[in-house]
C-alpha cells in the first residue's frame, strides 16, 4: 500500500521548477486526473476546502494569460496542463458554506458543526486575527491552497511529470480577465498561486540544490 522511502526521495530530488516543456508530450488523462485527486483529497485548516482549481487547456485563454503572467510566459503555451489555484474569500466562507462541509460533506451532526463554528470563530477573532481583516483572511485561505498545490506537485514527480509553481502574475489582471471570461465571482474567490505541468523539454542544467539539514532543522528535547 505504501510507497518505499527511497522512491518518494526520488521523486523529490527528480522535481524541479522546470523552466521549458515540451510540446508534444500530453500527460494521460488518467494520470492528470491523479493528479487532481490529490489536491481534492488534501488537508485544510478546519477541513474547509476553501479552495477551486481552474485546469485552463484552451489556447486562446492561455495566450492571453501569458501576457500578464510572467512567471509563465515561458511555459504557458507548451505545458500540458495549466492550472489555476483559487482560494475562498471570507464573504464566501460563512455560516452556510461552514454548515455545508461539515455538515453535509463531513457527515457531522449539527451540535457538533456548532461547536467547531465556536471554534472557528475563535480561531479567526483572536488566534490569528484575521476575522476583520478580509485580506488577511483571504491570505489564510491562500495558504490552505499552497498545500494542496504542494501535494500535486509530488503526485506528479511520484509519476515522472514534471510541474512550475508560479507566483509571476499580475494578480488583479487576471482576477480581472477571468472574470471578463466569466470564470471568476470575485465575491467568492480570488487567484492564489499558478502551476504548470508536463514533460520537460530538456535535462535541468544542473543538480538541485539545497540548504544542509543542520542549517534548517533545530531539535527541542
């Protein structure tokens, strides 16, 4: 059922932020579709999911998103699949959307979708202050997507497809032309992050680095 550890370090030390695709390569269907999976399958602060995933395959779009997403310029038109990661505004987030996961996703009675709405609330006033703050809390909720985006990314590598996280964009203009698209209710959602994914065009031109373990791990016994 498991993975061997060795095959998982692997797959990390294959991934990369790869910087060109090619083309003519198309991840299956089903392998995308794992993909997918693994982003609806993983874990978000309260279990809120506050999360949408825009997989943009149609050209025209694409072109018009390279213009205003730097980070992706490069990329955009030859990667096999390009997706969008939206995170839940607070409008979107209250009383009714709370009651619907935990209550109609998670299965949970209703005395304890109350107490975790008192948690909740809790947590949003004072724990982390964001309860007055709509942009502090849509960054909160940003950063439930980064997880999710994190788990497609090594998903993707356990199967030998590459992926770019990309934060190069004009975050207003593409909320902006999404929502000329009628993609977007910027009421309810608002772009967090960018990813694409594929098979690179060529070998990294060099080995991956990073920092030593003893520079960023400190253990407390």
């Amino acid at each position: 059922m498991f993975a061997n550890k060795q095959a998982v370090l692997n797959a990390f030390r294959f991934r990369h932020a790869c910087k060109s695709y090619d083309a003519a390569k198309k991840i299956p269907a089903d392998d995308f579709a794992y993909i997918l999976e693994t982003a609806r399958l993983s874990p978000s602060s309260f279990g809120l999911e506050p999360w949408r995933f825009l997989v943009v395959q149609n050209p025209a779009l694409r072109e018009e998103l390279r213009g205003i997403a730097w980070g992706a310029a490069e990329k955009i038109m030859d990667c096999s699949h390009f997706v969008i990661l939206l995170a839940r505004t607070q409008a979107a987030m209250q009383a009714d959307y709370e009651e619907k996961i935990w209550g109609s996703v998670h299965g949970m009675p209703s005395e304890t979708v109350g107490m975790i709405q008192k948690f909740f609330k809790q947590f949003a006033e004072t724990d982390f202050a964001i309860a007055d703050n709509p942009r502090a809390f849509n960054d909160w909720a940003a950063k439930q997507t980064y997880i999710a985006l994190a788990n497609m990314m090594t998903a993707a590598a356990l199967i030998g497809v590459d992926s770019t996280p990309m934060e190069g964009f004009q975050k207003e203009n593409v909320e902006k032309l999404l929502l000329e698209k009628g993609l977007i209710n910027l009421d309810e959602y608002r772009v967090s992050v960018m990813a694409a994914f594929g098979y690179r065009a060529g070998e990294p031109k060099r080995a991956k680095t990073r920092q030593a373990v003893d520079d960023v791990v400190d253990w407390i016994e």
